[in-house]
C-alpha cells in the first residue's frame, strides 16, 4: 500500500512538471547598442511588447515562442519580421518594437 501512495505521488509530480514547461523555458531576444553583438546589450526574455533602444545587432534564442518584430513602436502596424528558429546579426537592424507572446 505504501508503494501505491509514493508512485501517486511521483505521477502527480510529473504531472505539474510537463504542464509547467510551457512557462518555465521562454524564448529571448538580445539587442546590442553597436556596432556589432559586442557591446552593450539589452535581453528581453518575458512575455509582452517591448521598445528596441539598441539597433546594433541582436541574438534570438528560440524556446517555444517566436517574437514578432514592428517597425512601430509599441508593437503598433503589421508585423515585419516573425523570428522562429535561434539567429544572431551583428549587422544592425530597423526595428522599433518586439513581441513575445506566450
């Protein structure tokens, strides 16, 4: 009988865990000030819209959620670019805001 309860136990545990992951590991887009990816940077790694101050370069590490970028502020107008694999540019970029939605 005691066997019975530790396994329950152990089942309602993986359980919380596999309906937990989709929260825990979420995507993350570093901007960098430039020129290139080797100067100040700036993550975002949370739910939401964000403004872009840094336009030097920027790494996305997928996780689950793609990002939406805008040419607008405040994720305003149409979305210009969906980012949905791990990139990095170290090139610069036009953006004005990024959407992670989870």
């Amino acid at each position: 009988m005691e066997k019975m309860n530790v396994l329950k136990y152990i089942g309602v545990v993986l359980l919380c865990l596999l309906l937990l992951k989709p929260c825990v590991g979420i995507s993350s887009f570093t901007v960098w000030s430039g020129p290139g990816c080797d100067t100040q940077g700036l993550r975002f790694n949370n739910c939401g819209c964000f403004s872009i101050p840094n336009h030097g370069g920027y790494e996305f590490v997928y996780d689950g959620q793609p990002v939406y970028l805008y040419n607008a502020d405040a994720c305003q107008g149409g979305v210009q670019t969906i980012l949905g694999v791990a990139t990095t540019d170290c090139t610069g970029f036009g953006w004005s805001s990024v959407s992670i939605e989870c």
